[in-house]
C-alpha cells in the first residue's frame, strides 16, 4: 500500500494521429517514466480532439502534461519543472565542431588502420585534416544560401564578391577529397591554400582587431558556434596542410 502511495503519477495528453505522431509527446513521456512517473497517457486521435482540448484547457499547443491535477505544460515547461537545465535556443555552443572532429580523427584512424594496418602514422594527421575539410565542407553544402549568407558577415573577400560564399564550400570539400586520395595536390593544396588564407585573415580581424561577436559558419548556416580560435584553427590547419603537401610535390 506504502508503494502505491509513493507512486508518482502524471496525465499525458498527446496527439496519435494515423498520419502524425506528436514527437514532443513521445519525449515527454520518456522524459517522465524516466523521472519515475506512472503515465496515464490519453491520446488525441483526430484534429476535432485536438482542437477541443485546447479550447476546454485553454492552450495553443500540444502536448500538454498535468502532474497532481496541475497543468505543467508543454515538453520545455515539463523539462524546466523536473530541474533539466534548459539553454536560449540562440545559446553559442562548441559540441559541433567538437564532435565533427572527434569523428574525423576516429575516421583517420580506422582509414590508417585499413591502408597501413597500424593506429597511427605520419599520414594519420593528413587524413584527419583531409578528412575534417570533408565533413566541414558537407556541412556547408547542406544549405549553401545559408552558409552564404553568415559568412558575409565577417569573409573579406565574400564581402567585396558575394558569389565566392557560394563557391567556398564547393572549393573546401573537393580540397578535401582530392588531399585524402593524394590526387592532383597541384590543384586541391593551392586552392585550400587561397580560401583557407583569406578565411584566417578575416576571422582575425573580425574576432581579435574589430572584436565582434558573430557565429561561425564553419559548420553551416545555422551555426551556434561562436566565431573565434575554433573558426581559427579551422583555417590555420588546412594552410599548414596545403603547405605540406605542396612540400612533397
């Protein structure tokens, strides 16, 4: 009996829908099994349900969560309430750019593994910068008028020709590639070389000379990572890349 008197209970109201499923009431009610919470889960199986609901509750959007007869509110309310720290949608983070390149240097490991049969050689490191203007560049290309369009922001030459925002990622990922493969080093390491030049210089000056504070659009146009030592070293890489494989030319 002692049991059921602890027991947590919480009333979910969610839309179920044959051709929607409301994924913000799927997470609210993982979000609250997982805080321990028995969930009375009552669907919303048609538009007509949904839109009684919110006129009887007096709400604009669905899912909406009561604990103790108390409306608690949607998944970000309910998040809030059970302690979950919450960031503004617009907050700077680094996980991208950390993350994308934690998977170019595992990808230049296994690619180091499978060519040389050992963990780690010299040519690791050129296929973990290959291999991260690769990713970098693909993140651009999934939205080049987005990436364009910030990286007007800061760009020198961008600025003074709007189209080469549009060619950058383009030049990026086809350095990339043609540096992974060792191909045409006397096409891919002089053009990283340009792009990558401008790229440091323009980030200096709008990061350490202008002191702005403006997102970096190294990993797309939706970027949350702020522009800086990150965007910096970004360039600073595929410059002493492009220099050593010109080297070896």
């Amino acid at each position: 009996m002692s049991n059921q008197n602890t027991t947590k209970t919480a009333t979910l109201y969610r839309m179920v829908m044959t051709d929607h499923m409301c994924p913000y009431g799927l997470k609210s009610k993982d979000l609250l099994e997982r805080n321990g919470f028995h969930v009375d889960d009552r669907h919303l199986t048609s538009r007509d349900e949904v839109d009684a609901f919110k006129v009887e509750h007096d709400v604009k959007t669905t899912p909406q969560i009561f604990i103790d007869g108390t409306r608690i509110g949607g998944f970000d309310d309910l998040s809030a309430h059970l302690g979950a720290p919450t960031k503004p949608k617009d907050a700077t983070t680094y996980k991208p750019v950390i993350m994308l390149f934690s998977v170019a240097a595992l990808m230049a490991v296994v690619v180091t593994w499978l060519s040389l049969g050992a963990v780690f050689s010299g040519q690791t490191l050129e296929w973990f910068i290959s291999i991260s203007m690769v990713l970098l560049g693909l993140q651009k290309l999934q939205d080049v008028e987005r990436f364009a369009t910030m990286f007007l922001n800061y760009d020198l030459l961008a600025q003074r020709w709007v189209r080469y925002g549009y060619i950058y990622p383009f030049v990026e990922t086809g350095a990339g590639l043609l540096m992974m493969a060792g191909l045409l080093t006397w096409i891919s390491a002089p053009a990283a070389l340009f792009v990558a030049s401008i790229g440091a210089v323009s980030v200096f000056k709008a990061v350490y000379i202008d002191k702005r504070e403006l997102k970096c659009a190294c990993v797309g146009g939706d970027s949350k990572v702020p522009l800086g030592f990150i965007s910096l070293t970004e360039n600073l890489m595929m410059v002493g890349m492009a220099i050593w494989m010109l080297s070896k030319l």
